[in-house]
C-alpha cells in the first residue's frame, strides 16, 4: 500500500488535529481581534458543536469503537463545520439555535406585557437595537415610537 495507503487509512489522525483544532484555534483568535460579530458566532458555535461531538464521543465510546467509519465521519463534520466555504457552524447557528432563541428567550419583567411580546416577535438582531435604543433615549422615546408607527400603519390600511 505505501505511504499514501497509510496516510489514507490514518487519514483521521493525520488530518484531524489540524481540521478540529488548530486551524478553528487559529481563526478564533482573528475572530475576536475583528471588529466583526460574524465570525464570533461562526467560532463560538463551532466550539460548542465540537464540544458535544467530544461528550458525545466520550460518553457512547463503547459503541462508537464498533463503527469503523466514525473517525472518518467525525473528520467530515467538522470538514462542514469549519471550512469557510460550507460555514457549517454559522449554519447550524442561523437554522437552528437563533430559532431557538427567537422562540425561547424571555425578557425580564422590566417591559410591559405587549411589549415583550412585540419583542418576542422580532429576531434577534432587532430586539438588540431595541434595547439599545431603550438604553439610550428611555422608555417614553421608545413609547412614541411605537406609536407613531402604529398610527402609520392605520393610514395605510
């Protein structure tokens, strides 16, 4: 077989460290030197993501060690998850647990009832501008606001 047979067979190995860990590591450190919150999302999802195929992994190892084609498996997804021209990660981040907080995240008592249900509603980058501008200008700015937009949209209809 030679030396690219047992490169291929020890693929996992060979390639993986690097796949997994170095070059995610690499990027994480520019992603937090960028003033950009993009690649934060991309880096911290991947962490989280490698971090449960680990636990994963760990915990149901028994079985796994069954599985011939694991390794080269695990070597795939994180393929997927890491490489810039799948962005795995930022994928799994905007389909699944950005919906996921959408639907689940509650806000404190500190709004009123139709308000943190009209927060509820909006994704999350919109109700960050929200409470920023609550932050900023205070409730009451944000109040008539809100109303002249309702008063709006009834000279529309």
């Amino acid at each position: 077989m030679g030396v690219l047979g047992v490169i291929a067979r020890h693929m996992d190995a060979t390639i993986g460290p690097g796949v997994m860990l170095l070059y995610p590591l690499y990027a994480s450190i520019r992603a937090i030197e960028s003033p950009s919150s993009l690649d934060d999302q991309q880096w911290l999802t991947y962490w989280i993501l490698y971090s449960l195929i680990t636990l994963f992994e760990l915990s149901c190892w028994t079985i796994l060690q069954w599985v011939p084609i694991w390794p080269y498996l695990k070597l795939i997804i994180c393929l997927w998850l890491v490489l810039p021209m799948f962005n795995g990660a930022a994928y799994i981040y905007e389909s699944v647990v950005r919906k996921y907080l959408k639907s689940k995240v509650d806000f404190g008592s500190n709004h009123p009832g139709d308000q943190r249900q009209i927060l509820q509603m909006m994704n999350l980058d919109a109700r960050k501008s929200v409470e920023r501008y609550i932050d900023n200008y205070g409730q009451e700015s944000f109040d008539r606001v809100v109303k002249a937009a309702e008063r709006e949209a009834r000279k529309q209809h």
